[in-house]
C-alpha cells in the first residue's frame, strides 16, 4: 500500500525587506551621488579660484614658512607664496591638462576602437598591435620620455597623456563592439538594409556607453596621479603656474618646519584622485558594468 | 604550448624593437639639441659641433644610427654618458641592481599585503569585505610620491633619529640595506597591493564557487586545508600572474620613489640624465626598462596559457 | 540508536534559501526514515528540492548563500541541525558521504587523485604517509581502477569521466561511512558507464552494509538499486512506496507522469 504524503504546510513569513529596499537608495547610488558632489566642489572651487583665492598665488611675502593663521588658513611656503592661493589655482592647471587630454584619449578610443572592432580583419589587427606597442610601455616611464624629449609646455603633457591612454580606452570600446557585432538584430537590422552607420549608431554605441563611462572615470583619476607625477619631477606645467605636484616637491626641502606645505597639496592631489575612483565605483554598480560580485 | 611560448616570444621581440625605435627617434628628434647635449657646457666652435657630428654618426641617415645603435645595445654597448663620460653599462649596472632590490621587495610585500586582505574579504565577507574594500579605494586615491613624501615628512617630526633617506650598499651592511628600503619599498607596494588584493578576492571567490570545493566540505576536511590546498593553490596561479604584470607600474613608481628616499637607483638616475640631457643613458635605461617589462609581461601570459591549458583537460 | 531503528530520521524539514531580492522555500516540511543497510531513492524533476534536502542533511550550503534551516535530521541519535560546525565536520565524510554529479569537476585539478584520497584518510582516520597511500590503491583497486598503483599519482585531468566518478566514490566510501548519500551519481556520464558506477555502487553497499540515499530523476536509475522510493515534487514528498509496488500501482499522477516519460522496450497494455 502507498501512502501519498501528508506534510504539515508551514505559513511562510512574509519578507517586507524588498519593498522597503526600493525606496532606500542602493550603495551604488550613494557612491554615484557622493562622487557627483565631489566633482561639483571640485569644479566649482577651481574655476572659481582666480575669484576666491584670497592672494595672488605669484606674490611673495616675508613672512615665510608660516603656519595655519587667521590670514593664510594654510600657511605660507618657502618664498611667503599663500598656500590656499596656491593650491585652488594650481587646480586649474592640473584639472584643464587633466579633462582635456583625457577627453583626446576618449575621443581617439572611441574612433579606433570602433573602427576596429566592428571593420575587424587586419585592419583590427593593425591597429591593435601598433596600440600594444604603446601599451607595452610603463606609463609613466613613456610620459616621462615624450615630454622629456619634446618639452614641458602644457600643449605636449595633454598630447603625451592623451597618448598613452588611448590603447586603454579602444580596448573598452572594442569589446563591446565586438560582442554586439555577432548579435542576431544586428544580422536583421543589415538584412532589411540599414545602413553600417545606422547599426553602429543604434545598436553597438548603447553598449559602449557603460564600460566607457566607468573607464574614463578611471583613467581620469589615472591621469591626475600622471600630471601630478610629472610636476613634481619637473616636467609639468612650467614655472609661473602653480600646480600641486610641482608645490609638493618644493616644500620636500623645509617640511619639518612647514607640514603644511606638504599636507595642503597632498590632500588636494588626494581629493581630485579620490573623486574619480568614488564616481567610477559609483557608476559600476549603478550601470551594472560587469562587476566581480 | 611550446607553439604559445615561440609566439609569445616573437611578440616580445617584436614590441621591444618598436619600443627602442620609438626611444631612439625622440631623443634624436632634434639632432641639433643632441650635438649640443654632448657636448655639455662648453661652449664649442660650429666646426668643432661638426666634427663631433660626424663622430657621432648624426650625419647618417637616421635609420643606420638605429640599427647600428641598436646592435651595439644588444652586445652590451650603450655608448658613452655624455656626463661622465664612462661606459653608460658600467653607469647604469649597479644602479638597475638597487632598483632590482627595491622593487622586488616592493612586491613581496604588496603580495603579502594584497593577498592577505583579499583572502580575508573573501573569506570572512560581511563587515571585513567592506572595511578592506573601502581601505583599497582610499588607498589607491593616494599616490605613491604623496605616500612617501607623507612619510619622509612623519618620520621626521616624529622620529628625527631615524635615517630614512638614503641607502646602505648591500656588502657594507646587508640587514642595514633591507631595512633601509622598506619604507620606500612600503610607499612602491601600497597601490599595487590594492589591485593584487582585488584580483585575489575575486580569484578566491570564484574558486570557491567550483564543485571541488563543495566536494572537500563534504569531505569534512578542515577550513585551512581547504584554504590552502583547495582555494589558494588554484587562485594563486592568476594572482601572481596579475602581480606580474604590476612590474611596468614599480618600474615607473621607482623614479619618483627612488627621487624622495635618495636611493641611487635606475630611476633617479634616469631623471638626472633627463635634467642633464644625458641622453645615450635616457636612451638605455627606456629600453631596458621596457625590456623587463615585456619579459615579465610575457612571462606572466605564459603561466597563465600553462595553468588554463591543466584545468581545461 | 538501536540495532533496527532508521540510522536517519528527518521529521518536517523546512529549507529556506534567503537571498537580497527574495526567499524560496525549495523544502516544505518532508518526513523520512532510512534503515542500517537500506537503499532509498528520492525522485523528482529538477527544482524539486531533493539536492537541497541532501545538502542540508550534510549541512552544506552554496558558498555565500544563506539557507535557514528548520525541523530535525536525527543522525544516530543526534539531531544534525543542532550540533556544532566543528561536529558537523567530523560527521562529513566519516558517518556521512556524499557523491556529486558531475565528475569533471569534482577533483581538485592541481593535486593527484591519490592526495585527494589520501588528505580524507589522514583527515579521519590515523593513517598518514605510506599507510595511507596503500590503502588509497587498495581503494582505487575496489571501485575498479586498473593499475591503482600507478594511476595513484595521475592528475585528474589524467581520468575519463567514468574514472573520476569512480575515484570520487572512492574518496567517499574510504573512511567507511554509515550512509552514502549520491545526487545524481549517473547523470553527466555516458549511458554504458552509467550501469557500470551503479553496479559499482550496489556491489560496495552490499559489501560494506552501507546504508544509501540515491537521489535521480530517473526511474531507470532507481531499479534494481533501491528498496523504496520517495517521490518528490515543489519541495514535498508526494509519495513513497516501496519499488515495486511504485512502479506496478502508482497512487499520486506525478508519480505517474514521472514513470510515463521513462522510455521502455516494450509496453504492457494500451498506449495512454
């Protein structure tokens, strides 16, 4: 004889977390909102800076080497210069060399990825192996040799960097379009006629978008390590600008007595790199770019 | 896989070649300036620039200067620093060894750093996931000059006994040396032990997801059996193997690092042949700085064909 | 635990796996026995909750996942669900083991099959150094590797898939279990390797009085390996018999729709 089972029916407790999830921003967007809001301040403060800069960040002073005080709220340097002064113009250089090489090296990568990815064949080829060549290269070793051979003028730092992070940028954009390529309605869309244009336009740049986003944010906090880098080498932007690398290398010589000097860039190349990396984790999750969880 | 091996290495030929060509062209790409540097601070007769000129071979087309620097390079012959006037090789030798040590204990200790944190944030998950996720973004935000400028400046308002610039020759005092390059072995290893970190949690979570991890629970075996002999010993192989491809950023972070603890390595001496326009040492330390990073490139993409070509089967 | 009382005893055991954005419940509350020495078979479709209710016997849950358990699997006198993880540990691989499904991927790829046999034997049982790589050749012999002694070093990716399996069993019967519970044991190998592992699986619990739980979807599996079936469906048992009467009079019509889709030789009767 069979018995069909009986079971005790267990009432299932009802789970209200998913409803009250929904209306609780996620991690993500925290990180995305905080991002933004540094990014705003950031802007703000350095386009504002010739306006807000209490001295003129050239003008020095006898009384040098200060401390924080109610005149200068973080000291003066070596030659009497006003460190905030100095700091908020400062990020003007930086951030300008920063935004617009970056958005060279975007701009090439999109073109060369594209066009790589989606013609394919040798001509992928070619232009994939010409950007390892440049890929091969340590950074910051590279950007040191270009701008140490062409000069330290600003135009050449914006071409150096852009330079070296193209190969980086057509990588992100080549995957995705090597993966929308292959797609069934991309197959159709050409089938019924569209024209190539059309299909990369509609179809294969939606899926760029995302990883594109997030590396630029990356590379940009990339870049203000490679600017700030430079500068403090010697090789950034010349003299009469100020610009944080170039400060934290000048106060290397009196520190002890002036941490100021130190702390004050320091904090400022800190903010800038930290902003990026806040705003990249930020749009990953939030754009759900293939993320290791 | 030996077809993996022949091919990778011809790549690597091939992009060294590119890469030295590419140095070569900059630092010739003002042939006047490059006379001029040899000719250092003496102020020479236009007829004398030329027979230097000629002596230098800058009157060859640009291409046989290549190749025939370049075959020179491969034998050991870099030229003569237009500095010193020695042997760019005897220069350069001694100095490339300093940067070898410090940036190979820059490494170990990025390894024991990252993989240490990247196992307990896979492991333990929960609060130490975030804390040690949360400690990497703050790190890497923090730039390896700004680290060790930070760290010159602590040491000396706190503990002004404490040399920490400099360096200690190895024959001299070999423990002195090593612990004298800790600290800017310290500031080298902070941003790579970030992304070795990173790579290690994801190593370790992914393997840990694998049907023979489940199956050595089911064995009963204990937690640092499993760890070691089922976990690590799987996710190692692609940890190392990213650590490996971390050189070309220990390379590049040696010349600021070496520049603000006084070591007298490779790097600081490529930043003083730049400020002094020494440009056959330029020259010779770009390639041999893309030549340990191409090796060690490659290297690393052959272990880790050879580790993919076992689990496959 | 008495000498013909059920060594398993599993009473409403509830199964509730709990992730960010829901909760399943992939077990409702199922009631078991199993018997020293008795072979059950636990039937059903994919979904149905037989892997999980092996895994929480074992108390095994996907790395990262959250799986709340309820109810009592009463082991030999202890409840499962209450003992330590250090306890639990013990009883994994000693009192109770475990075959999975797909042999492929099963083995630890970077050491030897004989390691893996031996890192259980050291574990649970004194043996340790050439001591124990004897008695893993004496095993790798009686699930019927040829050569043991020297296919005791081979990696496994060395091993066919029938050969894996069979070393898998092999770790899993090395410190003597008192039950073997097998997911699936047949389902990822060919269809003549199959009948050769389940021969192999009869052959063994005969021998050793290995009590076994063999979990399938499919009824050809069952013949002739079990006594009695429990069929399962949504996370509940919706019918247990003993084999042959389930297979000559099924009550529940799942049972029947199970048995239907098994393709025979020849058919007794009318087509449905």
């Amino acid at each position: 004889m069979s018995d069909a089972a009986t079971t005790n029916e267990r009432p299932l407790a009802d789970t209200t977390s998913s409803a009250a999830r929904r209306i609780w921003p996620s991690a993500g967007q925290w990180l995305l909102g905080l991002g933004l809001v540094m990014l705003a301040a950031l802007v703000l403060l350095t386009l504002l800076a010739p306006l807000i800069a209490p001295y003129d960040p050239s003008a020095t002073s006898p009384n040098s080497l200060e401390g924080s005080s109610a005149q200068h709220w973080l000291g003066t340097d070596a030659i009497g210069r006003d460190v905030l002064s100095r700091i908020l113009v400062g990020g003007r250089t930086t951030l300008f060399v920063t935004f617009t090489a970056v958005a060279f090296a975007l701009l090439a990568g999109l073109v060369l990825g594209l066009v790589s990815g989606y013609v394919g064949g040798w001509v992928d080829e070619a232009i994939m192996r010409v950007l390892d060549v440049v890929f091969a290269f340590p950074v910051f070793l590279l950007a040191i040799a270009v701008v140490a051979a062409l000069g330290p003028t600003v135009p050449n730092l914006i071409l150096t960097i852009a330079i070296v992070y193209t190969p980086a940028m057509s990588r992100v954009v080549r995957a995705p379009v090597l993966s929308v390529k292959k797609w069934d309605h991309v197959e159709a869309a050409r089938s019924i006629g569209m024209s190539e244009l059309r299909i990369v336009i509609r179809h294969v740049l939606p899926m760029v978008v995302s990883p594109i986003v997030v590396a630029t944010s990356l590379t940009l906090a990339q870049t203000i390590f490679t600017v700030t880098a430079l500068s403090f080498l010697g090789l950034g932007p010349p003299p009469p600008d100020p610009n944080w690398g170039g400060m934290l290398a000048d106060a290397r010589q009196f520190m002890e007595l002036a941490p100021l000097t130190v702390v004050g860039p320091a904090v400022a190349i800190v903010f800038a790199t930290l902003t990026f990396i806040i705003l990249a984790n930020g749009l990953r999750e939030v754009l759900d770019v293939g993320s290791s969880r | 896989m030996r077809r993996v091996i022949f091919v990778r290495s011809m790549w690597m030929g091939a992009i060294l070649l590119g890469v030295s060509f590419v140095a070569f062209m900059l630092m010739r790409a003002l042939p006047g300036d490059f006379v001029l540097a040899a000719a250092g601070a003496q102020m020479l007769q236009p007829d004398v620039l030329d027979a230097m000129r000629r002596d230098l071979g800058l009157n060859r087309p640009l291409i046989e200067q290549y190749i025939s620097w370049l075959g020179a390079a491969l034998q050991g012959d870099f030229g003569t620093s237009f500095v010193t006037r020695q042997p760019v090789l005897q220069e350069l030798w001694p100095r490339f060894l300093v940067t070898l040590e410090l940036t190979f204990i820059a490494a170990i200790i990025a390894l024991i750093m990252g993989v240490g944190t990247g196992i307990a944030s896979a492991r333990l998950r929960g609060a130490a996931d975030w804390i040690v996720r949360l400690y990497n973004g703050f790190i890497l935000a923090v730039p390896n000059f700004v680290v060790g400028t930070l760290i010159v400046l602590l040491v000396g308002l706190y503990f002004p006994e404490l040399a920490v610039l400099g360096y200690v020759p190895f024959r001299e005092n070999p423990i002195g040396n090593v612990i004298g390059l800790i600290l800017p072995a310290l500031a080298l290893a902070l941003a790579i032990s970030v992304t070795i970190s990173e790579n290690t949690r994801a190593a370790v979570l992914e393997v840990s997801n694998q049907d023979f991890v489940m199956v050595a629970r089911a064995k009963g075996l204990r937690p640092r059996t499993i760890l070691w002999n089922y976990l690590m010993r799987n996710a190692l192989t692609p940890i190392i193997t990213v650590t490996g491809l971390q050189v070309a950023t220990l390379l590049g972070g040696s010349i600021l690092v070496e520049t603000i603890f006084a070591i007298p390595g490779m790097g600081q001496y490529l930043f003083d042949s730049i400020t002094s326009r020494d440009y056959p040492v330029i020259q010779a330390i770009v390639l041999v700085a893309a030549a340990c990073v191409v090796l060690v490139n490659t290297l690393a993409d052959i272990a880790y064909a050879h580790a993919d070509a076992r689990v496959e089967a | 635990m008495t000498a013909d009382g059920p060594i398993l005893s599993v009473r409403d055991l509830t199964a509730r796996i709990v992730t960010r954005k829901q909760t399943v419940e992939a077990v409702k509350g199922i009631t078991f026995d199993i018997k020293r020495g008795e072979a059950v078979g636990f039937i059903g479709e994919s979904g149905c909750g037989k892997s999980v209710t092996a895994r929480a016997i074992m108390r095994l849950a996907p790395e990262g996942m959250r799986v709340d358990l309820g109810g009592s699997v009463n082991f030999c006198g202890q409840d499962l669900l209450a003992v330590s993880e250090t306890d639990m540990r013990n009883i994994r691989g000693r009192r109770i083991a475990m075959v999975f499904q797909d042999p492929m991927t099963s083995l630890n790829p970077v050491i030897t099959v004989g390691a893996q046999i031996e890192d259980m034997l050291r574990r649970h049982t004194g043996l340790s150094g050439p001591a124990a790589r004897e008695r893993a050749i004496e095993l790798l012999d009686q699930v019927g590797i040829p050569f043991p002694a020297r296919r005791i070093d081979d990696y496994p990716h060395q091993f066919s898939g029938g050969m894996r399996q069979r070393a898998l069993i092999a770790i899993a019967i090395s410190c003597d279990p008192d039950l073997l519970i097998a997911d699936e044991p047949t389902t990822a190998l060919d269809v003549t390797v199959q009948a050769q592992i389940l021969r192999l699986l009869l052959r063994l619990r005969e021998e050793r009085g290995m009590s076994l739980m063999l979990i399938t979807h499919d009824f050809g599996v069952v013949a002739g390996m079990v006594e009695r079936v429990n069929v399962m469906y949504g996370g509940r048992i919706v019918e247990t018999a003993g084999i042959d009467e389930i297979f000559r009079a099924p009550s529940h019509e799942y049972t029947r729709a199970l048995l239907d889709a098994v393709p025979r030789l020849h058919r007794e009767g009318a087509e449905p």
